[in-house]
C-alpha cells in the first residue's frame, strides 16, 4: 500500500494530535453537561470550560463571546442564520432572499426550503472566475428583501469573494447579510468588529478540529427566530446538549492556525497549478488565479472523466476530488463549474486538490508525475478525445 498523499481537506481534515490532547479530560474526568451549572461543581466547571472556549474562538473573529453560537457544523449555523431569520423577518418586512448560483448546500437548500414556504429567491450568476458582480446584487435587492447569503470562498474553486463591499452594498439598501466563512476561518484574516456582516458561518472540521462542531456569529441586535425547539442553551437561539470536547477541540484548533503555515499552504498550491498546467496538456484552472484560499487548486483535463481520475489516483495512494455527477448523489454536474459558464465536459473533467497541515511540498512531485501518466492513459481510451478528432 503506498503511503497516503491526502488532498482532499477541503471535504474534511485529518485532526491535529494537540486538538485531541486538549479534549481528552472531556470525556473522562470533567464530563458534566453546562446546564447542570446550578446542581453541582462539575457542572459549574463544565460551563466554565464551555465559556473559555466561546471567548477563545470569538477572540479569533474580533467579537464578544455572547455573539457566538456554538452549533453541530456549517451546515446547522447556515439553517440557523437563513431560517432563523426568516422566521424573525419574513412577516415584518417581506418574503425574499438572495443568494448566489455557486453556493454550497447547506445555503442553497436552505433557501429553497424556504422558497417551500412561500419565499421569493433570486440566485445570481457569476462570472467565468466565480466573482459576484456588485451590480447585480444591487439590482436584486427590494424593499422586500430580507436577508442577503454570499459565501467568502467557494468550496470547490476556491475563488474569494469582497465580502466588505457586498456588506457594505447590501446595509445600505436595508438588508442583513450572512456569509458563508467555511472555507476561509483562520486561512484569511477576518475581522468581524470591522466587516459589514450581520452573521457568519464557520467550522472546526476544515481547520484539522474535531468533526460535529462549528460556529455561527450573531451580531449584537440581528433578528434571528430559533430554528430547532428544546431547550435554552446557546442564548436560546440553538437547543441541544453543549458539546463541550468538541468545543475545547475547536478552540484549540483555532489557535494552531498560523499565517506561516497558510503561506506554505499558498506555496504548495501555486507550485502544483503552475506544474499542472504547465506539464498537463489540454487543462484549465477553475476559478481566480489570485482571488483564491491559500489551500485550494482545481483543474479540468479535458476528455476524460473525473471519476477515472480519482479511481486511477486512489489506486496510487492520492485521495482527491472531482466534481463529476459519477461522485455526486444528485448525479448531477458541479453546480459550481457549470456556474462559471463551463459545459457538463469541464465539470465532468474537474479535479480538485485541497491542502492542509499534513500535506508537504515534496508531494507535489508525485501528484504531477501521476496525473501525466493517468492522463495520458485515459486520453489515449476517452471516446470524448476520439469524438474530438473526428
């Protein structure tokens, strides 16, 4: 068995040894629960430690612990932010929410549930690099518009978005703005008490933390309904037992993340898409070549298949991903190639790769020799080049 070249971060990180150090008196000496804070001393540090953990973590973004609710992963904190809202809003102020066409999930089908509602939403196009046009933003947003939802990068082309002049556009016609920070906690700087952004969702599970945790920012004042019924925790905005492990895990996760180690990561994407395409004939970046997270890279090689790509790949020990319908329970394209105007043959093609702590620059090598030769092998098969030719 070759040793493992793991790229594939973006869908999940491998956790840091130091992050399951830090959890482990959690599960086997202070296990008490935080609401049990008024029965006992266990339970009195057990909320205490939660608490430590909530500062650490808003101490990150620039903002005060009780803006933050701690929640199971971006997925839950994305419901949160654009149900709740519209639980708070959609008869006050109107029925309409506008998002874009390249979102992640938990975003897109949020706001189509709430369209299963009698909700009105726009889903705006972007460009050939994945970059949202302010324009069309502006012309989206009515008088009925209650909530705006733009992700900061895109999960699968890595492209950046200008969330400060999003904000800024969307307060200054009267509507909140939620971004999707998933892909860009602790990889971009981000500095909450200065960007015009009403709710933030980020997670622990791509920054080598523990899976099951992740976080939504609620600035002081933003109308937000509770989503989930239970109890009262989380500032009664999110019921359910505190994951307290989990949420020193994710703490201590966060501080691990330097600026040194998101340059070496830049270092390692850049060298691997500069190789790709220089040695890889017939390839293009998907994406903005600059505007992108430090630790994303995805290619198409055009005529052959992503799902051959990443079988071929996972025969020699390189874990990646593709953004063919053959890998998609949909079975459907990429929605995000397909978003950025390119055909079912691009997004079938695409492949990406997504650094993290563990990867190294040595590796580089043999991914790029690899992909040649499976390359070149599948080119030589692929009915797609043969239609080419003829």
């Amino acid at each position: 068995m070759p040793e493992i070249i793991y790229m594939d971060n973006a869908a999940s990180t491998r956790l840091d040894e130091r992050v399951l150090e830090a959890m482990r008196p959690y599960f086997f000496e202070s296990y008490a629960v935080a609401t049990s804070e008024f029965g006992h001393s266990m339970g009195i540090e057990a909320k205490e430690t939660l608490e430590k953990a909530r500062s650490s973590l808003a101490n990150t973004l620039g903002i005060s612990p009780e803006e933050l609710v701690l929640t199971s992963g971006d997925t839950e904190s994305s419901n949160l932010a654009i149900k709740g809202v519209a639980l708070s809003l959609g008869d006050k102020k109107g029925k309409h929410i506008v998002t874009s066409k390249i979102e992640d999930f938990p975003v897109l089908n949020s706001v189509k549930a709430m369209e299963r509602y009698g909700y009105k939403a726009t889903y705006l196009p972007v460009d050939r690099e994945g970059i949202l046009d302010l324009g069309e933003l502006e012309r989206s947003i009515t008088k009925e518009t209650i909530l705006v939802s733009i992700q900061h990068s895109n999960q699968e082309i890595g492209t950046v978005q200008d969330i400060a002049a999003l904000g800024k556009l969307c307060h200054e016609k009267g509507a909140l703005f939620h971004v999707d920070a998933t892909h860009t906690y602790r990889r971009l700087g981000i500095d909450l008490a200065k960007l015009p952004v009403d709710l933030m969702t980020f997670s622990a599970h791509t920054i080598h933390g523990p899976k099951g945790i992740g976080g939504l920012f609620v600035r002081k004042g933003t109308p937000l309904g509770k989503w989930m019924d239970g109890g009262f925790q989380e500032f009664n905005l999110r019921a359910g037992l505190e994951n307290i492990p989990a949420a020193v895990g994710f703490a201590k996760a966060a501080e691990l993340v330097t600026s040194e180690e998101n340059e070496r990561l830049a270092s390692i994407r850049d060298k691997l898409i500069t190789r790709l395409l220089d040695e890889v004939p017939e390839t293009t970046l998907n994406g903005h070549r600059s505007k992108r997270i430090p630790q994303n890279a995805n290619i198409t090689f055009h005529y052959v298949e992503g799902e051959s790509i990443t079988l071929h790949l996972d025969m020699r020990g390189i874990e990646v991903s593709t953004g063919s319908a053959c890998f998609s329970r949909s079975l459907e394209a990429s929605h995000v190639i397909m978003g950025i105007g390119g055909n079912h043959e691009r997004a079938h093609g695409s492949i990406r790769y997504s650094l993290g702590r563990f990867n190294r620059m040595e590796e580089v090598e043999v991914v790029v020799a690899a992909m040649k030769e499976v390359i070149f092998r599948l080119r030589e098969i692929s009915p797609l080049r043969k239609e080419e030719k003829t």
